[in-house]
C-alpha cells in the first residue's frame, strides 16, 4: 500500500482504542524497550504524545530515562520551515500544546542533533524493512539526516508491520529498530 492509504487506515485504527487500551499498550511498548542494548548512550530525543491523535503515551517512558538519569531532549515545530528545534527537558520546563495539540516547550536549553544518540520516533505505520509513514509533513526526515549518523532510530507503535510500503523516497531515513507491544523489530 502507498504511504496515503497506510496513513488514512492507521489513524482510523488509532482512533478504536479507548484511553485505557492506549495505556496498557503504551506500558507494553515502554516494558520492550528496557530489553534494547541502548541504555549507556546519554541523550535520548522523544516525542511528547498528541493525546487528540490517540499516539503512544510516551509518559511512561519519561519515567525510565528520569530514572536511569539521562539527558532528555524534545522539540519545537515550526511549520513554516518543517524544522524541529530541540530543547534539554529539565524541572523548569514549561509545556504548551501548539495549534496542532503537539506538546512542545516554550523554551529552555537548546541541543543540536548531532549530539543526540538515541531517537524515540511517532508513527503511524511501518514496513519489515525500517521503512515508516508519519503525518506526511517531514519534519523527522529533516531532523533525523541532521544526527550523528550511529544515532539509533527507534519506531514506536501499537501495530504490527507491513510487509512492504510502496513510494519510499529516498529523503526517507528509515529505523533501527521498532518497538510494538507484543515484538521488537530490529533492522
């Protein structure tokens, strides 16, 4: 299927679930990721969750990277450039939904990429070859072409994979690994 057609499915998938089953399968997915050989890096970039859009709840990963005392990064939008700007998530941050409901910072200590090394990323769908379809506006493409190249790219999602995504580009950066509730995926 092309990228338009797995967008259009997945987010109607996502919208089924109820908060409770979000929940559960998000604490699946964050309980898989403590099993990844990626826990001596230091920077670790994750997306605050689109409640509206039904994403992943990233919140429970938060707690492990609080917890394993590492440097958390998230991001700003600018949707005129398709840019992320990235910020060190700290006790002062401050939190505001955007006009999209992204949760993102007002402002704080920035981070370039090129210093991150791990990379939690959303998605809506993914193929058994690390290829994945987003919201279609590129900003992780951009963002992931500025990191370090051994950055370890991680898709995070409910669903299982396809087996192929048609019309990759090749802009496309595809992932490390992709962690579902019930499999890791590894590249």
């Amino acid at each position: 299927m092309t990228k338009s057609e797995l967008r259009k499915i997945y987010k109607q998938k996502r919208q089924a679930h109820s908060a409770e089953t979000i929940d559960n399968l998000s604490l699946q997915i964050a309980n898989n990721l403590l099993e990844l050989p990626i826990w001596e890096f230091s920077y670790y970039h994750i997306f605050l969750s689109i409640t509206e859009q039904k994403e992943i709840n990233t919140d429970y990963i938060l707690s492990i990277l609080s917890g394993k005392d590492k440097h958390t990064i998230i991001s700003k939008s600018d949707f005129q450039t398709t840019k992320l700007t990235h910020f060190l998530l700290t006790d002062a941050t401050i939190i505001k939904k955007n006009a999209y409901n992204i949760p993102e910072p007002i402002d704080g200590i920035p981070i370039a990429s090129n210093v991150i090394d791990v990379v939690f990323i959303p998605l809506l769908a993914f193929d058994k070859h690390g290829h994945r379809v987003g919201y279609g506006k590129g900003f992780y493409d951009g963002f992931l072409k500025d990191c370090k190249p051994e950055t370890i790219k991680i898709g995070l999602s409910f669903f299982e994979a396809e087996s192929h995504i048609e019309g990759i580009f090749e802009n496309d950066v595809p992932l490390d690994f992709c962690i579902t509730p019930t499999k890791t995926y590894r590249f």
